[in-house]
C-alpha cells in the first residue's frame, strides 16, 4: 500500500508539471474508471508490483488533470477583463488590510451585469483612496456580508522569473479564478449583514477573534503574532518580524503547524481522559481511553478550521484522523503507513498541494521525526534521555531539511538549532495555549503575559539574527535528490558502517558553484518588476544592477520581494555597479531593500539624493572582455533644473564580441534626439529595451533606425494604468523580434561564442495555469 501511495503521489506531482492538460477529457477520465478494475489482477499477477506502481501513478496523474480541467473551465474570458461588472456575492475570508485598503476573497452569486462571464470565486481590492473625500463610510467589511459591487477584473497574473515565487500558482490552488478591485465611484450595497453557511460562519469567528486581540493589545508590537497562532492569520505579521524569522529559522512556528495542532489535541485529549474516569456512567459507556481519543481528534480539528485550515494543519489533521480511527478500533497501523494515508488523503481533496514550500517542508519533518523515532529515540528515561532525544530532533530536522531549503530559498539559518530550542518550547507549549486560552475565556492579563513572554523571545531572536546566513546559488534537483540520500545515510541508527559517507553526498548541494558566462561573454536579464524595470548584468566575474523595480507599497518593493530573491538564487553576492538610472519610483523602488542585502562597490545615477556618482556621458570600464559605456545623460542636463526626471534615465550600452545591448532605462523623444546627435553610429546595437515601457513619448523612427536591433524588449506590467505599450509604437518595431515581460516573464540575452540569443522564461517553464 505505502508504494502505491507514493506513486499516486508521483502521478500528481507530474500533472502538477504540464504546460497543458491532456487533450482530450476521455482519456483523462478513463483510468479513473479502468484501474480500479484491473487492481485485484494485477496484484495476484507474479510481476503485477510493477503494474500496480504504475497504474497508481497514472491513476494520479488522471485525478489531478479531472480537477484541474474542472477548475481550469472556472475562468474570466478575456474579453470582460477591465470592464465594468456589476456582481452579487459574499465576502468569503478574513479580508486583510493593505496601505489604504483592503484585500479579502469574494464568492460570486449572481452576475448582474448582461451577458458577463465571471468565476465562482475571485480576490478583490476595496480602496480607500489617495484623497480624504474619497473615503467611504462602511468600508471596513467583514466575512459572511452580502455586497453588490461594481468591480473590475482580470485573469490571474504574477511575476515571472527564475526561482520565484509563482503567484499565479497560489492563486490557482487556492481557487481564485480573477483578481480585481471595487470601482471607486460606482455604489455599494450591503445586502445582508450574514450569509448563513458553516464555512461563513467559521470566517466570522476568525474575524471577531481577531479584532477581540486587537482591542486588548492595540499597538502592541507583537500583537499580530499572537492572533497568527490564534486564527491563523499570518498577514496580521509585519514584514521586518518575517525577516527575523526567516533569519533564525523559525518561520514554521509562526504559522498554524503541525505541532502546534498535535499540542492541541494532545492536551485536550488528557484533559477530556481525566475528567471521564470521573464518571462511573460515562466509563461503561464508553472507555477513557476512546474518549480520550475522539476529544483529542475534535479539539484538532476545531483548532485546524480556526487557522484557516493551512496545509501543515490539514497534514496533521489528516494524520490524527488516521492514528484515532486505527486506535479506536484497536489497530496499529504504524508511523510511515499513517503518514502516507495522510499523504494520500491531502492529495486526493487537495492535488495542487504539491506546489506549495511547506507542503515538501511539512511531511519532509514529520517523516524525518518517524525515521529518528523509531530508530533510536524513547529507549532511555531520565532527564539525560529526554535532552539527548531531543538534541536527536532537533538535529534530524534541521540536517533532514537542508535539501529542500537549499533547493526553494537558496539558504538557511546557521543558529537554526539554537534558535528553535529557545523558540519551540515557548511557543508550542506557552504561548500557543495562552492566546487558545484566551479564545475560550477572553480575560485581558493572559494576553499581557502572552506578549510579555514574546517580547523576550524576540528579544533573543533578535541577538541571534545578528550571526550570518548560509546563502548559496540553488542546486540543480539531481544535487538535491543527492543530498536527501545522504540526510537518510547520515541519520541512520549508531553503529551503522560508513555513516560519515551521507555528508559527502550531502556536499554537492551545499557548495553547489554559482553558473557565470565565460570570459567575453555576458549575460544580460530583464527581469518581470511589473510596471517597472530591473535588469541584471553578469560577466564571468562581475554583476552590475540597472535600476531596481518599483515600490509596491509602504512595506514592499521590487527588491526585496524579486531582486534581492533572484540575486541570491543566482550566487550574486556583491554588486560591482548598482545604476539608479532616475527618480521615478517604478526605477528607484526597491533600492533600499538592495543596499541593506548586498555590497556595492560603485553606485551609479541621476538622483543626487542617493548621494551617487553622477552617470555622464563618456563614462567607460571593462570587465572580463566585455565593455560598458554610459551614454547619457552629459553634464550639461544637470545643470539645467527643469529637466524632467525622465530626461536624465541614465543609458547604457552593453557590448562585447558576441554582440551588444543597448538599455534605455525612461529617455523621450528630445533625449533620443540628443543622442543621435552627438554620434549615431554608436547607438547601433543588437538588443533594445524599449525606452520609457514604450510610452508614446519615446520610439522616435529615426532613433529605432539608428540602433538597428534585431530584437527588442518591453518591461511593462500586466494591464497597467499607463496602457504600455502603445499599439502605434509596437508597430514601429517590426522589423524587431518584440519581447514583452507583461507576456513573456523575465527576459534574458545571452552574449555568448555560440551566437546572440533571447529567452523568456514563461516559453522555458510554461505550467498549464499561467495566463489561464
């Protein structure tokens, strides 16, 4: 059975990698009707293992595309995207409050709206607005409400680039089939104060639990942590606390985790046994034990529906549900077969699961714990016994995880260790309970107490913080499959020969070298910001940096959500050149986040503020056979005060041998007129970034003719607000092979021996979800 499983679990795994679903639905359904037909002959058969692997792994696969082909017809068609829709609806979930707004699910009831199409449930943004008489009395909404709104939508889209994270694939998993935002000047109407349905009315105490942690802590610094292990909502966290976590490695005790709903059921289930032997009526009833056990499996799944219902808590809830049946009826079924049920069981209702870090982190630990457990824990007793069985633990996650951290962040916390022995036992059995305790009976002081405990955990954590991350580029998947090998090798039982050969296979993905061009030749990426632009530039031994995206909000930018990301992923460790080529925030955004993550030898721009060195025209360096020049601005636009902020973009040619690129950054008509000007055969080059997002200001005919490229960029966002590029502007790129990031995702020119070549990441890892 246990094989069966991971193969069932292989087959939705590969679904999970198409660029397509299968074509025709007959041939995706029959083997859900075939196979379990055939299943008894091909066990009985002598050589029917193999067919039945097989046949489970097919069997997946057919599952997982039925339920995708089912959610992939639940789709916005693309001729209502940005067009008013008038619809009727609930508010599904917590909505989350963002800078001037708020974000929340929405459940479509009616579309009221002739002749529109819209999915059963979508993501919406209700905005305050930028000016105080476009506020709106009655904004703040809660879940379970009845509203009619005029909105607009889109499809789902994200940010496309190398080891990111794809936004569109949560977005999938999670059901929501178009984002959009409440139309600022249409009416609103609350219809109904509530929608009676158990899943409404379980987002309605999650929201007033909520708000009752917010009335006693207000302002508390650490507030949003506590009502995280409450009600599971991790948003209520502000980024800085996120950096921290990630930084000590505890990350996974601030989310509604497997330990903490195994905490949960393990104590309601002692106190639910205790108070049962107390009763001579209940005890021939029904045994303590037995009671013990349905308490225990109740409290668990109560405590998972209050999180949210996450993946490490469906795990759990899964796992208990198959531990309590087995142990009701007397059975045992053991660890790994429970953890394979459960395993079973999360796929079956959930197969995009898979695509999800803490879906791999969650059973990875629990399966690590059941491989130490049973193979060496438990067999002393003292107090001696319990540290080393816990010294054991914590040195089997923290070894047994290091592949799949390497391979989906690229890095993990050297005090992981210490970090987590001062952090598991407070927050799993202090103030988990605590904030729990206060749900049931909402007295103020347990809460005071609760965060005057985590004020010295994060006092702690803080100090930890300050020792370095292990960073490094991310392994390839083979280096990875290598490494887990060598965890199982290095954790079995003492006294097995030759243990120390696990830390050798372990040594390839832990010191996997960074990929650079070859001397002479240059990698060049445009990466997909959105409405911005961020380029990355590497030689065989340098890295430069050409703007740095746009700011999202107060508390996001382009670098650190995508640049800062891409770098590490990519072995970046210093910045030789970082180029702010202007003011503008979809340039400058992310800057700060890129000067707090990395050293930078030389800084780049027109933006006296950044206190640079000045980019003019005739600036010139050289690395590793490949030559940089600046183009412009000249000295002459900083003297003149009423130059606007586009007209001083820093431009910067990228040539070598193999061929040369030429980035634009915002320049306009009058700059490329200047340019041509002070000497047109310079400009000639291979690549274009299409200046200024191809606004209608730039693209002059005479400036397209004299760079002469073969191939041309546009970094643009998804439907912006700006409507780039221009349909006449696209058409002056004909004679160009034209590259979009809106449509294509990151961008990369690759100036190398074998010839000048242009890829896009989307063609390269294309899933059957994207743009769908």
């Amino acid at each position: 059975m246990r094989s069966n499983i991971l193969a069932f679990a292989l087959g939705v795994g590969l679904l999970q990698l198409q660029a397509a679903l299968p074509a025709w639905p007959l041939l995706t359904a029959l083997p859900l009707v075939v196979l379990p037909l055939l299943w008894p002959a091909c066990r009985r058969s002598r050589w029917g293992r193999v067919p039945a692997l097989l046949a489970s792994a097919l069997l997946g696969f057919a599952w997982a595309a039925l339920l995708a082909g089912q959610r992939l017809d639940d789709r916005l068609p693309a001729a209502w995207e940005g067009r008013d829709i008038q619809v009727v609806g609930v508010v599904a979930a917590l909505p989350h409050g963002f800078e001037r707004g708020e974000r929340f699910a929405f459940d479509v009831e009616s579309v009221e709206t002739r002749a529109a199409v819209v999915p059963r449930r979508i993501m919406l943004s209700w905005y305050h607005g930028w000016l105080e008489d476009e506020w709106r009395d009655g904004l703040k909404i809660r879940p379970g409400e009845r509203w009619r709104f005029t909105v607009r939508l889109k499809r789902p889209h994200g940010n496309a680039n190398p080891l990111a994270f794809d936004y569109e694939a949560w977005l999938f998993e999670r059901g929501l089939r178009a984002t959009g935002y409440v139309r600022p000047q249409a009416a609103v109407e609350r219809l109904d104060d509530f929608v009676v349905q158990p899943a409404y009315a379980i987002e309605r105490l999650r929201d007033r639990l909520r708000r009752s942690f917010a009335e006693v802590l207000g302002d508390a610094a650490y507030a949003g942590i506590l009502i995280a292990l409450a009600v599971g909502d991790q948003q209520a966290i502000p980024g800085e606390q996120w950096r921290l976590f990630r930084q000590t490695g505890v990350t996974h005790l601030m989310s509604i985790s497997g330990l903490h709903v195994t905490m949960v059921a393990a104590l309601f289930g002692a106190l639910v046994g205790c108070l049962w032997r107390r009763s001579e009526r209940l005890l021939l009833a029904v045994p303590a034990q037995k009671a013990a056990i349905a308490g225990g499996w109740l409290a668990a799944f109560a405590y998972a529906l209050l999180a949210g219902f996450a993946v490490p808590a469906q795990r759990t809830v899964y796992m208990l549900t198959v531990v309590a049946l087995a142990l009701w009826s007397g059975r045992h079924l053991g660890a790994s077969r429970s953890l394979l049920l459960a395993l079973l069981l999360v796929l079956l209702l959930d197969p995009w699961a898979v695509l999800a870090p803490g879906f791999w982190l969650s059973f990875a630990a629990v399966a690590l714990l059941f491989f130490v457990g049973t193979a060496r824990l438990g067999s002393g007793r003292g107090w001696r016994a319990m540290l080393a069985t816990w010294g054991a633990t914590q040195w089997a996650v923290t070894i047994g995880t290091l592949p799949l951290l390497l391979l989906l962040f690229q890095q993990f916390s050297l005090v992981s260790p210490l970090a987590n022995a001062l952090a598991i036992p407070l927050v799993s059995f202090i103030l988990t309970p605590l904030a729990l305790l206060f749900v049931v009976l909402p007295w103020p002081p347990l809460l005071h107490v609760a965060h005057a405990l985590l004020d010295f955990l994060m006092s702690g954590l803080d100090w930890l913080a300050a020792w370095p991350m292990w960073e490094q580029p991310a392994p390839p998947l083979a280096a990875a499959l290598l490494a887990m090998v060598g965890v199982i090798w290095l954790l079995l039982p003492r006294g097995f020969p030759a243990r120390w050969l696990g830390l050798c296979l372990l040594l390839p993905a832990v010191f996997w070298p960074a990929a650079r061009p070859a001397h002479g030749e240059a990698w060049v990426e445009v990466l997909d910001v959105g409405q911005g632009l961020a380029v990355v530039v590497r030689t065989a031994g340098h890295s430069l940096l050409y703007d740095t995206g746009p700011l999202f909000s107060a508390e996001s930018d382009a670098g650190q959500r995508i640049i800062v990301p891409h770098l590490r992923a990519q072995g970046v460790r210093r910045l030789d050149v970082l180029i702010v080529t202007h003011r503008d925030k979809d340039h400058s955004g992310g800057v700060v986040a890129v000067e707090e993550a990395l050293p930078i030898g030389r800084r780049l721009s027109s933006v006296p503020e950044l206190q640079p060195e000045p980019c003019i025209d005739g600036q010139s360096w050289e690395w590793d056979g490949v030559r940089f020049a600046i183009l412009h601005p000249v000295v002459g636009d900083y003297e003149r005060q009423a130059a606007r902020s586009n007209n001083m973009s820093c431009v910067l040619q990228v040539s070598s041998a193999h061929g040369s690129v030429l980035l634009t950054a915002d320049i306009e008509a009058r700059d490329e007129q200047a340019l041509l000007a002070r000497g047109a055969d310079r400009l000639r080059s291979d690549v274009l970034l299409v200046p200024h997002h191809g606004s209608g200001t730039s693209s002059t005919p005479s400036f397209l003719a004299a760079v002469g490229a073969r191939e041309a960029i546009i970094p643009v966002g998804y439907r912006n607000r700006f409507q780039h590029p221009r349909a006449d502007v696209v058409d002056r790129y004909a004679a160009s092979r034209l590259w979009r990031t809106d449509r294509d995702g990151a961008v990369r020119v690759s100036l190398v021996a074998a010839g000048l070549s242009v890829s896009a990441y989307r063609n390269e890892y294309r899933r059957y979800w994207h743009g769908q």
